[in-house]
C-alpha cells in the first residue's frame, strides 16, 4: 500500500510508493545530450551578449572582454523590465501593475561543457559569493520585494541555452510558493517558538535515514515528504534566513556538499535535467527571520506533472526518498 504524508510546512500532502518503490534503472528519462555550436555565454563571443552588469576577471583584462571567470548579465529577452514604476491599478476585480522587476543572467564560467559538478572548488565558491552579491546589490532597489534565483539545467528543465547558467530575477511581490512556505514557518514557530527548518535538520541528523550527505555548515538530504524522486534540499545547519547574508567562512562549505551533492545525482543518473532553487527570505520588508531558514530545493526531471497532480495539488513520488538517499549516499 502507498503511503500518505503530509508537508508539516505548507500543509501539502504527496503519495509515496513504499510497496513497489521506483530503482534508477526504472526511470525513462530525457537524457541531456550537449550540441555545442556558437554559444553567446563562450570565451570570445562576449560582444553577442548585453554589456556584463559584474564579473570576477583577471585584472590585466577589460570589460566584456575575455579573461573573466564568473560573468552577469542582463537577460536579453527579460521576463520584467528594471524601468518603470508599478503603477498598482485595477480592473474590476482583477489587481494588475507593470512588469517592473529585473533579469540578470550569471554565467558560471567559461566552459561550455562544465556542469557544477565538473569545476573546482573555488569556481564553485565563485558562483556563490556572485550571485549573492547580486541578490544583495538587487535588494537594495525599495520597490522589489523578493529575489529569486534559480538554476534550470538541461532542455527537459527549461535551459534554453546549453552553458551552464544561474538565473535572478527580482520581484515586486512575494510569490504564492514563498508566501505559503513562509506562512507555514510562522504558523509552526508561533506554536512551538522553534524555526521548523532547525527542527527538520535536527531530527534527519538523528535518524540519519535520508541524510546524503553533511559537513561542518550543510546539510544535504532527501526530504520526507519529497515531491519528486531523488528531490534533494541544502540546508545551512546554524540559523539563518537569508540567502545572500550567508557568511563568508560557510561559502567554501556550500560549494562542496553542492557539487558533491550534484556529482551524486548525476551518477546515478546519466546526462541528468534539473532544477535547483534557492528558498530565501523577501526584502525590503519587516520580515522576521527568526522563523524562517533559507535552503536550496533541487529537483531531478525524472517524471512529468500530469493531471491528477494539477488537479488535486498532490505530488506523487514512486520513490521513497529513504531509498533515494541511501542510493545517493551509496554511489
């Protein structure tokens, strides 16, 4: 018989096959298979791209030029445009305000074929310490109120160019699915006056059935009531809810338990798309972050949302992510 469990942040529940439980070699899944050709995000093509917004470069080089190790620019077909003021209005029963906000694309280094789990340490450390100083520098425009970055890998998980890439978007609003994890926090901590992210690291160190992986900062585990199959969260283990507030000394500690974490995934399964996101608090409001704890939720494309999950809301997982884990932990 399956089993029901439900989400103690957001109140959602998900269906987990624990009689007949899903193996990597059960999955039929698009494999990612990199063409290459002339790519914009390429050493030498620089000039193809908008002019660089921030880069760590070698000195002896100039802007927009080569010589650069991590680069960010602005999307050239944004989603919202950083021009403008709101202008909230209404139609009727309907709220509209203009699509002001801002895109930047973080091109992670110059190699075209390179995933995270590819580069270095300190390449890794690199692409940290940028975007969380774009998501610093982005909050402090007043009129956003969430930054949202976000990382789609490979065609199956929206890439639409192959280089590996990291998105930002700044956003007037807080969205639906940041709002509702952040209701539940509160809720959760107004009861027990605990964050429920300590509470959730406490506990899966103890049980230590769905821990993959953990160092002196992080943590890396599938979650117990997890969505998709092998979905996998990074979790800062001492309390913090900000994202780009993210101490210097932890920097080192994340970029190795995420690469380790991806070199996991990708192992297991050949040529892998996925989809990481960063969960952090908003900005530019009097948002406490006593209850809240940033993380990063990464989630392999193994399986298709289809119509009993729109429908109802509810996930289901053909594998346990106890399995997962001991699978990942394993390889």
């Amino acid at each position: 018989m399956a089993e029901l469990r439900r989400d103690p942040i957001v109140g959602r529940w998900v269906i987990v096959d624990i009689k007949n439980p899903s193996e990597p070699k059960d999955f039929e899944y698009e494999q990612y298979i990199q063409k290459g050709g002339t790519c914009p995000f390429c050493y030498g093509n620089e000039s193809m791209t908008p002019s660089e917004i921030e880069c760590f470069r070698d000195r002896s080089t100039f802007s927009n030029t080569s010589g650069w190790q991590v680069r960010v620019i602005p999307n050239k077909f944004p989603a919202l445009q950083v021009e403008g003021d709101l202008e909230r209005k209404g139609m009727g029963i309907y709220d509209m305000l203009n699509g002001v906000g801002a895109h930047e694309v973080l091109i992670e280094s110059p190699y075209h074929y390179k995933d995270i789990s590819d580069l270095l340490d300190c390449e890794v450390e690199n692409i940290i310490t940028m975007s969380c100083r774009r998501a610093a520098d982005l909050a402090m425009d007043k009129r956003f109120k969430y930054i949202m970055i976000f990382r789609n890998y490979g065609h199956a998980a929206g890439a639409s160019l192959e280089h590996p890439h990291t998105q930002i978007i700044a956003l007037p609003m807080v969205p639906k699915n940041v709002a509702e994890e952040i209701k539940g926090s509160h809720d959760y901590f107004g009861y027990r006056e605990r964050c429920i992210f300590c509470d959730i690291i406490r506990q899966e160190l103890q049980e230590n059935e769905r821990v993959i992986l953990e160092n002196k900062y992080f943590v890396s585990l599938c979650p117990f009531v997890s969505r998709f199959p092998f979905e996998i969260w990074i979790l800062p283990k001492k309390h913090n809810g900000s994202y780009c507030r993210m101490p210097s000394e932890e920097v080192p500690a994340l970029a190795s338990i995420l690469k380790e974490t991806i070199g996991k995934i990708k192992k297991v399964f050949v040529n892998l798309s996925y989809n990481y996101i960063i969960h952090s608090a908003p900005v530019n409001s009097d948002f406490d972050t006593e209850y809240y704890h940033w993380h990063i939720e990464l989630m392999p494309k193994l399986m298709r949302v289809a119509g009993f999950e729109w429908g109802t809301g509810f996930y289901v997982d053909p594998t346990p992510p106890e399995l997962a884990a001991k699978i990942l932990k394993e390889i």
